[in-house]
C-alpha cells in the first residue's frame, strides 16, 4: 500500500492506458510515439550528492508533462485529458538523463516521448545515509497555484519510488492570450527497476495539485 500526501484518486480511465507498453517511432518534429514494447531496463547509474562527496547510485526518473488550454476543460477534451497517463514503461535513456514525455492538447494528448540531462530536470535528488531524498523544485515565477507551504522532501530506500505532482495555471508575456495550464508528473525510483515499475503503486503518492481556475 502507498504512503500518501495530500493524495487524490487518479482521474478514470487512467489505469487502462497506463497498461500499454512502450515502443517509440520518430515522429517529423522528432519527438517519439510511445506504442506496444517489451524488454528489459535497468535504472541509470547517477552521480548525486551525499554531503560533500559525490557517490554513484541507480536512480529512475521520469517526467510526464501535460499541457492544455480551457478548450480541454470541459466535454470530449476534457475526457482525453483526464485519460492521460502518468506513468509509462521505461526505455533506455543514457546515463544521468531522464525519460520525458509531453502531451498536448494540441495533438490530441498523443504521448511523445524524449530524454534530458538530469541536471535540467527540476528535481532537487541527494544521498542521505542509504536514501534518496527527493524534492522538486518549483519556479516562483509560477505564481498559480500559490504554495504558502510545501510538504517535506520523500526519502527513499532501495526499491522505493515515489509519484509526486504539480500543476501550474500561466499566460503569455504580453497577457493577450487566454490562461494556459500544464501538470507536471514526477516518477522517481531508487534502485534497480523493472520496466514497468511506473504503472504500479507507488510508495509514496505526493500530491501538489491547487486549484487554477
């Protein structure tokens, strides 16, 4: 059973795409299809901090990013949004990268799937004695929703993952355009990993979710 914070149920549907395996095709922008693959992964070897040393541990992560405009708030948008996944099967990526997948109302919220460095990815990830602390990092140029108060960093121990989430509600630079939205979904593991291990429970289930309306 997962230790939960601030946890919501996982809108309906979810669960039924989150059971298709991953393969990839290259699509013309470059970006990856995710479709029906098997195979074994075995979580990246990454150099973090434990105190002042830098040690070598197998860490997983994968971002899941979701975006959409008020057109998606409501009828058959909506439902395909509410659909998205956010967990998929693993596939290689190098060393110290992390597996990136973007959805867009755009497109219909079709899973396109690339890979970035770690050290790019808003996650704050140290060694503490044998656990993963993991906190992400949230920009204070997004202001909405506000979070006066954060909950506390998860710590991991090997064969732990967490699921943690954020949504952020922003406009244009010039303020002529209507209010955009996106969720962002962290799925991080310490240890070795199957390659389904993010359409399981997770350990922990961090909810960050505000009201953006």
């Amino acid at each position: 059973m997962s230790r939960r914070s601030n946890s919501r149920p996982q809108p309906s549907g979810q669960a039924d795409m989150m059971g298709h395996r991953a393969a990839r095709s290259r699509d013309a922008d470059g970006g990856r299809h995710t479709r029906g693959k098997q195979g074994a992964r075995r979580a990246a070897r990454t150099v973090v901090s434990r105190g002042e040393r830098r040690v070598s541990v197998e860490i997983t992560v994968q971002c899941v990013r979701t975006f959409w405009t008020k057109r998606s708030r409501g009828g058959e948008a909506a439902t395909l949004r509410n659909a998205a996944p956010t967990g998929f099967p693993l596939s290689r990526v190098p060393p110290s990268c992390a597996q990136v997948i973007r959805m867009s109302e755009d497109d219909g919220f079709v899973p396109r799937e690339s890979e970035k460095p770690l050290r790019e990815v808003a996650l704050s990830l140290r060694i503490e004695r044998d656990r993963l602390r993991v906190l992400p990092r949230v920009d204070p140029l997004y202001g909405l929703p506000p979070r006066r108060r954060r909950p506390p960093a998860v710590h991991l121990l090997p064969g732990q993952w967490v699921r943690w989430q954020l949504n952020y509600r922003f406009s244009s630079a010039a303020g002529v355009r209507d209010w955009s939205y996106w969720l962002d979904t962290f799925n991080i593991a310490h240890g070795p990993v199957a390659p389904d291990v993010f359409l399981s429970e997770p350990t922990f289930l961090v909810d960050e979710r505000g009201p953006v309306r």
